[in-house]
C-alpha cells in the first residue's frame, strides 16, 4: 500500500517545513514556534503554536501524537492524548502540552514537540435500534475494561 496525498500547507514559522525523518517514518514531526525559550512547569498545560495551516482533502485527517523521546525523557505528553486536525479546518496547529513530571522543563523555538500522522477516515451512517436486543449478538458480547485476561 502506498497512499499519497497532496497537502497543502502554509509555514508562518521561520523553521523548517515538517518533514519525514527516514523512508519508513509514518509521522512528521512539528516545531514549537517560540520568540524565545519557555518554561513548562509540572502538571501545567500549554497551548504551543506551530505556525503551520494544512488543507487537506476530505476523507483525510492529521493526527496530532507525542514524540515518544520528550515523553520518555522530559516527560512532555498531549493533554488530549492524539489530536484530530479534520480536514476542513483551516487555522493554526496548535500543540495542547502537559509535563507529567515534577521538574520544569526549557522548550526552546523550533523544539520538536509532536509529532502529525495522515490517516484516512470513515464517514458512519447511523441505524438508530430502540432495545441492545436489535444489536447482533458477538463472542465478545458486553465484555469489557480487561474481560480477557491482564
């Protein structure tokens, strides 16, 4: 499989347009666009800009994921666990940041902060049921938060 979208995006960052670390990435990283350094204090959340605006076609999103090295090393995590860009939106991308540890952190302009994955969606047609009684019944039924073992 190899899907291929052409993304429009604008960069109001002075930093480097998101790019592809290694043929086989599946992520971009992006940038925090900063005038100048900013402590991350514990447990607090921030709203980072990028300075990058997407469009994207319809039936394409972009999800928004922590870099997994801030979140092993710093502790730096997204507030909102992944974010959804959809593809009508047209404003800034902005990083929603959280540090989980107990010691402040010093993000510095054009740090790369997260991480945006393209991703195909599905569009669902609701059949409204009045009784679960409607709904085929499955193996797995009702069973759920760790039904099957640790």
């Amino acid at each position: 499989m190899n899907n291929r979208y052409s993304i429009k995006i604008l960069n109001q960052s002075p930093f480097p347009l998101p790019e592809y670390q290694t043929p086989g990435a599946a992520g971009v990283d992006l940038r925090a666009n900063l005038d100048g350094k900013m402590i991350i204090m514990p447990h607090k959340v921030y709203q980072i800009p990028t300075g990058i605006f997407l469009e994207m076609p319809i039936g394409v999103e972009a999800q928004i994921r922590a870099r997994s090295g801030l979140a092993l090393k710093h502790g730096l995590s997204l507030v909102n666990g992944v974010g959804t860009i959809d593809a009508d939106y047209r404003g800034e991308i902005k990083i929603i940041l959280i540090n989980l540890l107990d010691k402040p952190y010093q993000l510095e302009p054009g740090e790369r902060i997260a991480q945006m994955v393209f991703s195909e969606y599905v569009k669902a047609d609701f059949v409204e049921v009045l009784s679960v009684d409607e709904l085929a019944a499955s193996k797995r039924g009702d069973g759920g938060f760790g039904h099957s073992g640790k």
